[in-house]
C-alpha cells in the first residue's frame, strides 16, 4: 500500500521536528527577548534592564525597570517579572524556571531571588558597583545554577548608553 504525502502522520512529524529547530529555545534567543524588555525601559527614560521568566521552554513572564514610573525602588525588572512568573504559575517557588536578565542582579534582588529558588540565571552584562556578586556572592538560592555573559556586550551597551545620555 502506498502512502501519501501529506498524511496525518507526517504532517505530525514535521510539526514535532519544527518545535527541534536548533537555537530557537538557547540562552540567546531567550536573553534577545529580555533586551526588547530593557528598550522599553529605556524608551521610558528607566535603567534599561529586562528580564524574562522561561518555564518549559516558553516565556511566561516579561518585564523591565519601572522604578521611575511606579516610584517604588523596589520596582527591578527581576522583581516585576518573578512576581508576574508567580502569579501565573500560581506559586512563589520557580523550581523549573530560569530567569534572564540583561545585568547582573543586585543584593536586593538576589534575595528575592533566593526565595523563589529558581533553577537557573542567566545574566547578560556584570554589574561592577551593585551586582551581588561584589555584595553578597552567596545570596542565591544553592541549588540555582548561574551563567553569565550571554549577549554580555549588547545588554552592557544599552546601560552605557543611557548613563552616557543621562551625564550629557
């Protein structure tokens, strides 16, 4: 018996072999996502920092700085965006999810970080003066695992910028 092209079962196979598409799911693609986070903020004259909240392969919470416009400097783009992450899950522990954000968090938001016990963070661009690594390098969850230096010099780029802007 002949089968045709275009039966059920290989149309099935090509949709499972697009979801395989090399680089659509790595820390790039996912890190590209928070930079469009920290435009916005930029944009809107904020610290242009973003982040987003990957479960499963699938964004599910985005967000940038907003510590101008909510007035609150609490407002951290990490922040917003595990808060967003939570609420959507329906939890505050994020074991199956990763952050990225485009700098290295501060102490504040490593703490933060550590009660949500994330299963990864992925930063963009060091953070010399507040990043926790220089204040508190253990102030993450144990069990999170870290990797930084993704996309460094884009996500560092948009920082200088906005600091070089904000001198002149």
């Amino acid at each position: 018996m002949e089968r045709k092209s275009g039966s059920n079962h290989e149309k099935h196979r090509a949709k499972k072999e697009l979801k395989m598409i090399p680089g659509l799911h790595s820390d790039e693609a996912f890190m590209k996502e928070a930079i469009k986070q920290a435009s916005y903020a930029l944009e809107e004259g904020e610290v242009p920092i973003g982040a987003v909240v990957v479960c499963d392969n699938k964004i599910i919470a985005r967000a940038y700085n907003q510590v101008e416009k909510l007035n609150d400097v609490t407002a951290h783009a990490e922040m917003l965006a595990i808060t967003s992450a939570e609420n959507f899950l329906g939890t505050k522990y994020l074991t199956q999810c990763r952050l990225f954000v485009t700098l290295e968090p501060c102490t504040m938001c490593a703490g933060a970080l550590f009660w949500t016990q994330l299963e990864g963070i992925v930063y963009g661009a060091s953070d010399a003066k507040r990043g926790y690594t220089i204040k508190a390098s253990h102030a993450l969850h144990p069990k999170t695992e870290v990797k930084h230096g993704v996309m460094a010099d884009e996500c560092g780029d948009l920082v200088k910028q906005f600091f070089k802007k904000l001198r002149e």
